[in-house]
C-alpha cells in the first residue's frame, strides 16, 4: 500500500505499535547502517530481529548488502533499535517511502537517529576507508519526502533545516573518535543523488564546485524526515571510494562493500562510543 501524506500518521503508528509489540526494550535512539556496515547489529544483546517484511507498511530493501531487518536490542545496555538496510530511491522507492523509517522511528518515541552510509569521496583530501561526519547537505535527488498535504501531528509544513545535522553530536563523535585513538574525523558536506549509475567526472566535477566533500544515493530522505519530526540526526559517511574521475578507474560495487567491510570495525567503534555518552 502506498504512503501517502494522508496515511502516514496512521500507517508510522501501526508500524511503531507493532515494534513494540516485539521487544519490551523502548530504544530512543535509531541507528541506519548503510551498504556493507550492518555488523554493529549483530552484536547486540537481547536482541530481536524482525525482517522488514513483517513490519505493516515499512518498505523492504533489495540492494546487495543490505540485510532488511530491524533489531531492537542492547547496545553496552543502552536499548536501540537498529536498521540493517535502507531503501533508496533507486530501487523506485519515493523519498516518501524512503523516510518513512524515520517516521516509524519517531512513533516509537525515538528521538536521536545515527544514519551511516557508503559515499564516493569528492574532496580529494579524503582517503578510501576514512569516515566522515556529515555537517550539511544538498539534495540533489529531485524529490522530498515531505511534499504533498503536511500532517501537523508529524512536524511543521516548513521545517527549519539551519542545524539539519546535530553540532552537539558531532561534537560528541569528534570526542569518542579521539577517546579510541582514531585520527581527527573529517566533516564534510554530502549530496544526495538518486542514482543508481555512478556519477560522470564531469558530474563530480559539477558537485565539487556546488560545495559538496561526500555523494551518495540515500540519507537525504532520512534526514529530512527526523528534521521535520525533531529527532537529533548524526550521520557519519564511509568513503568506500574516491568520487567518479578523481583516481581514474572505474568504480565497482565490491569495492564499496569491500570498503565498508574493512572499515566497519571502527565505524562500529565509533558508534559505541557515541552511545554511551548520547543513550
Ligand atoms: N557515488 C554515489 N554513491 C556512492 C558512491 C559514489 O561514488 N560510493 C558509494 N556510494
């Protein structure tokens, strides 16, 4: 069944209702874990694991690497209720459905989300492998999650986006990372696209003079949606691969999961941290 402006109350409540139903745990705190990065779940303690099937309304992922399960559980005992896959629009979601987690998020009466995500790396000081806070972002992705009808139980029709992304959390990210002994994290700005394609240099080119360090095709609809309902957004950014033109080869899929499954160590390192100080 569609999401619509008109049942996405409705069918958000139904959704979270049913989440509760699973788990006596009430997270407030939600975490996304992008392309490759879905390790972090499975370590939770008392933990369930409900497949995005099962879940009334939640769209179901179908990308390599993306398990498609929610697990609510313990993480160094604090409750959170972690996503393991995301739907992107190039998948013909809209970015309705694609936020629509966030809304269900939201129900649940979370109110911190941490997104991660695997994103070409445009500005050139970027390494493959580095993590990357995200202080701001463009949406390039020809849709919004919030057109059509504003539903005044969700959040506002024109939602202020000045501190989209949490300096208080990245603050508190920058801490941890320095507390593990990781090197400072860079901060940049991410575009979101609706892919699938990779970009053309030509393209990468076109994003680095726009103002964007990160790109990547999922986030943006996440973000705007935990923005809208007011939930404290932090999203850290894997750089699975220099952007399209800068190291002249081509890029493949693998090497993103590659990346991300050689990295996500310290992205789960880094998320731990900012738990204990956040949950
Ligand atoms: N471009 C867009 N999305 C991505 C990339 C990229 O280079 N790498 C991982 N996700």
């Amino acid at each position: 069944m569609t999401i619509t402006a008109a049942n996405e109350f409705a069918f958000a409540t139904e959704a979270a209702n049913f989440l509760h139903s699973q788990s006596p745990l009430r997270p407030a705190i939600g975490i996304v874990l992008g392309s490759g990065l879905g390790a972090l779940a499975d370590e939770l303690t008392h933990a369930v694991r409900i497949s995005y099937n099962s879940i009334p309304y939640f769209p179901v992922s179908t990308a390599i690497g993306h398990a498609g399960q929610m697990v609510i559980g313990l993480c160094n005992e604090i409750p959170v209720a972690v996503m393991q896959g995301r739907v992107h629009l190039y998948e013909g979601y809209s970015a309705k459905q694609a936020g629509f987690p966030m809304r269900v998020f939201g129900r649940m009466g979370i109110r911190t989300v941490i997104l991660t995500n695997a994103a070409g790396g445009i500005d050139r000081a970027y390494s493959q492998g580095a993590l990357v806070l995200i202080r701001d972002h463009i949406n390039l992705q020809g849709q919004n999650p919030l057109s059509g009808a504003n539903d005044d139980r969700l959040g506002p029709r024109f939602p202020d986006m000045t501190e989209a992304y949490s300096h208080r959390l990245q603050m508190i990210a920058q801490e941890q990372a320095a507390k593990l002994g990781m090197v400072a994290l860079a901060e940049g700005v991410y575009v979101g696209l609706p892919g699938p394609n990779y970009e053309t240099p030509a393209e990468i080119r076109y994003l680095r003079a726009i103002g964007a360090d990160l790109v990547g095709m999922s986030t943006v609809p996440e973000a705007i949606v935990a923005r809208h309902m007011g939930m404290e957004v932090l999203a850290i950014s894997c750089v699975t691969n220099m952007a399209a033109g800068i190291l002249g080869q081509p890029i493949q899929h693998q090497e993103v999961l590659d990346t991300g499954e050689r990295v996500k160590g310290q992205l789960i390192s880094l998320v731990k941290a900012v738990l204990t100080v956040v949950g």
